[in-house]
C-alpha cells in the first residue's frame, strides 16, 4: 500500500464512452505508484467507486492486477490493496546499433527476463537482417521457458535505432545509418516475427527506459539528455512521449555551436563517436567499453581533456533544454560506461543560469539516469507496453 505518500495519478473522466481511457488511467496509476486500493484509486483518479471496482474487476479477469492481503488501518476499515501482475504482459525490445543489436524481453512492469546480443556484420541491412530475426527468434524461444504462458501475452516489438529518420544523406555519413532507414525495417520484422512492430529514435527509447523504471519514473515533464554514438533528447511533455512532425524530435545532436569561426554540430563534439575519434579507437572493438572504462580510472590525459571539453557543450545543452522546454528535470543517460557519465556530471559543475533555478524545486536540475548499452534496448521494450497501457490525453481530455 501506499501509506501517507501522495498519490501521483492521471485523472479518469465518468463521462460514457470512455473506459477505455480509464483502464489506462488505472493501470498507469498503479505502475506509478505500487499497490493501491480501490478507495485510494478512486481519490487519485477523480472516478467513481463505482467505475473503479468495475475496472478493478475487468482487470483481474484479465489477468493484468491482483488482490494483496487485506491491510487495517487503525480503527478505519480494512482495505484491500490492488497491484500490477508482472506476468500479466510481455514484450520485445530491439537495438539495431552501428556494429551490434541487442534483444531484450521484459513483462509488465519492466522486470528483464530475457536479453542477448549479437554483432551486425558489414553490408547493412543486407545481411544484418537475418541476424536481427534469428535473434529475436532465439530471445522469444528462452522467454518461453522463463514465462510460457508469454507468446499469447506478447503485446508486441519496439525497435529502436539512431535518427534523425527521413533526411537525404550522401550515402556515406558516418552519423546516419543511411542503408537502414532506407530499407523496409517494420515490414520486414512484422513479416519475420508475425508481432505489431514500432521503431523510434534511440533517445526516445532510452528515455522511455528511465521513465519506466529510471530517474523519470512519475515525472510528467522531463527532457533525457542521451549520449551515445551521437547525441539526443527524448522529451516527456505533459506526461507524454513527444516525437515531433517526423520522428525526429530531440535531435540536439545536430544543433549548430560555433568553434573557431565555423559550425559545427554538438554531437561531433560531445558524444561517444567523438570521443573514439579522439583516442583513434575502433567503434567496432568489442573491448571498446572495458577499454574507455580503464582510461578515466587511470585520468589519461586524453580522456580527461575530451571530458572538459564535453562538459562544456552539455552544459550549455542543459541551459538551452531548459530554457525551451522549461521540464522538472534533466537526465543524462546514455550508453557510455556509467564511470564517464559520472565524470561528465562532476565536470558540468554548476550549471548555466536558466528559468529552471526556482527556490520551490523538489528535483535537482540536473541528474544522473541510466548508463547501461542496454538501456534503448530497455525502453524499446518499454514501447509497446507503453502503448497498449499508458493514457493517452491527444484521444481525451478532462478539464
């Protein structure tokens, strides 16, 4: 149960028509905030008792929330508290990275059952495309023996890769994985998996990663600062995923900062890609991580000069985030090793003056989130759970 904490819930509308939107409004409560009870959630959401114990009801049926034991209060009635059923659904995340894809099965409420890897031999999505069926193939085979009632429960498969989607490139832009957002991506993977398949930027995924289970998780306004192979901002605006007109909404990576008398975009400065470059290390390596790991333990000389340098352009992203989109928090995620971020965060220091240094602040600025080469696999995952699940306020509105 939720004790004396304050409840953080979307509101329902008792209007007809609508349950569906209250089933979301429900289930999205309870991921939020653990177990409830049906007077608790009938608080939080603004329905009726009512309509709450109906949905309450539905959703048992469903198998997507059961009972927990009967808790008393003082002298007040015994309630019954309500939580989400991990084994109520599953799904499937995808990373499709430069040299590597990464596969992960989660359940409801986020938990990773199953996740593999495998590397992206060269040619593209030529002869990447079977390696990427074959092992999404292979993690719903171990899922089935971790859950097997999970094949009639999956709800589907996010994929995830780098943006910006859409744009004419020269055919050999390193920053672009050109080949792969020319070839037909979602209908080969919902012909080879026989699942509903979705794609989205890398950023918007691992953001969805952090609020789900991250530093973002029950925040409504949050802007997660990714960085990657190039870098992103997955923005959560009223509560929502936002991706823009295209897709592309985020792409930070490409903003234009002014270097010596020319432009040149803050991702060529700032992100993994620039910092291999810088050490003349290969992106390919598959002792890339460990290897970066031992030069910020042992303050190579290099590294720390690249951090410096870094940590001044994500500074001033910071400010310029927060100036426009005005959110409770920025995140730093990515999937660098955790003990880079950590030293980007030390070395941004204090941050630019911006509209967010408000005296009435319950989060920090600025704050460490994910730091794992899994995490877009994760948020990936996170996708179609998010989409079969979580409220959606573009379909309705309550005043």
């Amino acid at each position: 149960m939720n004790d004396s904490r304050p409840i953080r819930a979307k509101s329902g509308t008792n209007h007809e028509g609508t349950s569906a939107h209250n089933r979301r409004v429900m289930i999205d409560a309870l991921r939020v905030n653990g177990a409830l009870s049906r007077a608790d959630l009938a608080r939080a959401t603004r329905l009726t008792k009512q309509t709450v114990s109906n949905i309450i009801d539905e959703l048992e049926r469903d198998g997507l929330v059961a009972s927990r034991q009967t808790v008393r209060n003082g002298r007040g009635q015994p309630s019954t508290p309500y939580a989400l059923v991990p084994e109520g659904a599953f799904a499937i995340g995808l990373q499709i990275d430069r040299h590597m894809t990464r596969a992960i099965a989660v359940d409801l409420i986020g938990n990773v059952l199953v996740r593999l890897e495998a590397k992206l031999p060269s040619g593209g999505p030529t002869t990447g495309a079977k390696v990427i069926l074959d092992l999404v193939a292979d993690v719903r085979q171990q899922l089935a023996v971790v859950a097997p009632q999970s094949e009639e429960k999956l709800v589907g498969l996010g994929a995830a890769m780098p943006g910006p989607f859409g744009l004419a490139g020269n055919g050999d832009d390193p920053w672009m994985m050109e080949a792969w957002q020319k070839f037909p991506l979602l209908e080969t993977l919902a012909v080879g998996t026989g699942l509903n398949v979705s794609i989205q930027n890398d950023a918007a995924a691992a953001t969805i990663a952090e609020r789900m289970v991250g530093a973002a998780h029950g925040l409504d306004h949050a802007v997660c600062l990714y960085v990657g192979y190039g870098i992103g901002a997955g923005l959560v605006l009223g509560g929502e995923l936002y991706t823009g007109a295209n897709g592309n909404a985020g792409e930070i990576g490409m903003a234009l900062l002014a270097v010596g008398g020319k432009s040149t975009p803050l991702e060529h400065r700032a992100s993994l890609a620039s910092l291999y470059q810088y050490l003349s290390l290969d992106p390919a390596d598959p002792d890339l991580y460990a290897k970066i790991h031992d030069l910020v333990s042992a303050d190579d000389r290099r590294i720390i000069e690249w951090i410096e340098a870094a940590a001044s352009d994500l500074r001033w992203s910071v400010h310029l985030i927060e100036t426009i989109f005005d959110p409770q928090t920025v995140i730093l995620c990515g999937s660098a090793p955790r003990i880079l971020v950590d030293r980007l965060i030390t070395a941004m220091g204090s941050l630019l003056p911006s509209i967010a240094e408000r005296r009435d602040r319950t989060v920090p600025r600025l704050q460490i989130g994910m730091a794992d080469p899994w995490s877009v696999a994760l948020g990936a995952a996170a996708g179609p759970i998010s989409r079969e699940f979580d409220p959606r306020y573009a379909a309705i509105l309550k005043d």
